[in-house]
C-alpha cells in the first residue's frame, strides 16, 4: 500500500505550515511562536484536549479514537526548535530570523505530526487514545527531558512512544531502523590541571602544567585504544586545549582542556567517565600537579525496544518498498532518547533525498517526504490501536 490517499490531499496544506516554521525558526525553549501556532492547530482540528506549556513550552493534543475500549495510549513525538546558524539556501521561505534557521528539519517533523492529528482527527479509525507531543529545546536543551520531568508519560497514560527524524542521503520515500542502540550517548568533560607557573628558564622552581596536561592528553586516548573492548563503538575527543601563558619565557599556571565522549553502550560511558578522572588526577598528581575534571551528561543513547521497532518497521513496510530495519546505529544524540528510557517505542529514520546534512547552512527539509511521515505517524495509531482488534 502507499501513502494514504488523504495525505495527496493534505499535501500541500500541510506544505505551507512546514514553510511557515521554515520561515520563523526560534531557538531551545523559546519556541513560542512555533507551539502557539502548534496549539491553535490542534484546536481547530478537534483535538479532545490540547495542553500547553509542557515541559515550559511543549504542547500536547490528545485524539481519542471511535473507540476507546483497548484502553491503550500510544504517543507520536515531533522536535519543534531550530538551530544558531545563519541560513544560505535562498529559498523565498527562508529564515525571516538573521542567525536562526531550521537546519535540521524539525519544522517538517512538526508539519508531518500535525498532519497526522489533522487526519486521525477526521477519521478516528482506531480504539484507544492517541497522544501528540511537540518538544521545545531537542538542539541540546533536553526539551524532552523536561517534559517527562513535568509528567508527559503519566498524565497522558502513554504506554508506547514513537518518534522520525528525516535522513539527507536517503531517499526520499525510504525508512531506516533498528532494535536496540540507535544513537548514541554523549557526554562532555572539562579538566582543569594546576600546577606552578614561573620563569621559562627556571623550570626547576614550578611545575609545568602544559607538560602535565600534555602527558593527560595522550593518556586519554588509551581509553578508547586499551580500556573498551575493541567490538565497542566509543569516540573520546579532547577538543580544546588553552594555557594561561601569554609569552615564551612564562611556564603556565593552569591549563584547561574540554572534550565529549560518545558511545553507543552505558558500560563504555561510565567506564570512560571513571578512566578520565583516574587518568588525569593521577597523571596531575604524579607531576606534582592537580587536575580537576568536571563530567556533564548530556543525551542518553536512543535505544529502540525489539517489539515496538518491529511494529513500526511493519508500518513503514505498508507505506514504502524500502525500509531498512537493521540500518547501522549513528553517534549523533537525540533526546528522544530521555522518553525511551521511560517507555517502550522507537524511532524511525525517513530519507530526505538528496540535500545538504542536517546543521548545514544549505539544508532544508524535503517537502516530498510529508505524505510518508504523516502516513507513518498515524499509520502507528491505527496499526497499534485497530478498531476491529
Ligand atoms: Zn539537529
Ligand atoms: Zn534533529
């Protein structure tokens, strides 16, 4: 089966929200304009209840479907946030913000889930409810996190979770996925070394924090190289390195070095946060030196439960020839990731045909590829939720 006929329909309806939140991208939480104009939609839909300012500015539209008699909730989660990066596509929809754009399609994310509503919202050909979940802040802001933290799964009684993210180099039409890790987890670390600046030719009255710091960070890459199992994927870049010395005759008083890990397996990333620490205060110490390390967690890894990605690969399979359902896990992060740790579900990914990466200035999403989200999207509710079940 292709795409729903309604979506042909719908297509260029929902063409013109997607362009709208092209044309006004806003930043992590402050997508205000953007879940306004979400809200409205859903109202005007008939949504049974639209909540807003989830999660401080997530909204949620809730369809119960002719039936309610499965007493089964099942949520469908679209990113609402654009990016920090100045736009160069020349588009006539192109970001109205300087600085700001949509760089990574969660304008079309937000589109196709609103299209989604819209049709289940006219048919309702399921037994059971159906949760809407627009998240601020996916970009590094753990949007979705905070939701969950205000009590998305539980006021909602949302039993199963599924969420898209659109794919460049993939065509357009084609899905991927996979059971288990999906995305990776990321991490960043800030390592702070102390020892005793002084005169460049008296090395002998300090302690020269940028050999200690420089013997750190050849140490760290053993981590990777000696301490996680070779079958592992794990990457550990230390990214920045700044001395206080200003001059070649001043031996530094501190040096501090700031680095992600990222890693597909909880092991490896509590493994690597225990190995930097061990590593650089050791190391600090054995010089006569301090380091202190500062360990942030950012993004869990996205881990897809085996029967919830069976289901949604079985969707995609009546929309489209080409789904992928063992595709190879990325390290790119997502925060979708936070709403599978509490629940059942996965995440699909949905090829965008041939445009530029995801965080390029140049990209843009694939209009082309809504009538295959929005099919997938409800696609879920009504493969999940059968009326006739
Ligand atoms: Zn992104
Ligand atoms: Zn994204």
């Amino acid at each position: 089966m292709p795409i729903r006929n309604r979506y042909a329909e719908l297509h260029p309806e929902i063409t013109e929200w997607r362009q709208d939140f092209h044309r006004h991208p806003e930043l992590l939480f402050e997508v205000h304009r953007t879940a306004a104009r979400v809200a409205e939609l859903l109202r005007a839909f008939g949504c049974d209840e639209v909540v807003e300012g989830m999660g401080r500015t997530g909204v949620v539209g809730v369809i119960k479907g002719r039936k309610t008699d499965s007493g089964k909730v099942i949520g469908l989660r679209a990113d609402m946030d654009a990016l920090p990066i100045r736009e160069v596509t020349g588009l006539d929809y192109a970001s109205q913000t300087p600085g700001m754009m949509h760089a990574c399609g969660h304008d079309g994310h937000t589109a196709m889930l609103l299209g989604a509503a819209k049709y289940l919202t006219e048919n309702r050909n399921f037994d059971g409810t159906a949760v809407f979940i627009f998240q601020p802040a996916e970009e590094g802001g753990a949007g979705g996190l905070e939701m969950c933290q205000d009590g998305l799964m539980d006021r909602f009684g949302i039993q199963e979770v599924y969420g898209m993210h659109n794919s460049p180099g993939t065509p357009v039409g084609h899905f991927a996925i996979r059971p288990g890790v999906l995305l990776a987890s990321t991490d960043e670390f800030y390592i702070t070394v102390t020892g005793k600046g002084g005169h460049a030719a008296e090395p002998h009255e300090a302690i020269d924090t940028t050999l200690v710091a420089a013997h750190i960070l050849i140490a760290l890459q053993s981590i990777v190289s000696r301490n996680i199992d070779p079958l592992k994927r794990v990457v550990l870049t230390v990214s920045t390195f700044v001395t206080d010395s200003t001059a070649n005759n001043i031996i530094a008083h501190q040096v501090r070095m700031e680095g992600t890990v990222r890693t597909l397996d909880p092991e490896c990333r509590s493994m690597a946060e225990e190995r930097v620490r061990e590593i650089a205060e050791n190391t600090a110490r054995a010089h006569g030196a301090q380091a202190q390390v500062t360990w942030e967690q950012g993004y869990p890894a996205t881990v897809n439960t085996p029967d919830e990605t069976a289901y949604a690969a079985e969707v995609a399979r009546t929309i489209s020839d080409h789904v992928d359902d063992n595709t190879a896990p990325i390290l790119p992060a997502e925060d979708f990731a936070y709403m599978l740790e509490e629940r059942p579900g996965a995440y699909i990914f949905l090829g965008n045909g041939d445009s530029a990466s995801c965080h390029h200035p140049a990209y843009n999403f694939n209009d082309d590829a809504i009538p295959f989200g929005s099919s997938w999207y409800s696609g879920m509710i009504e493969a999940r939720m059968p009326l006739d079940g």
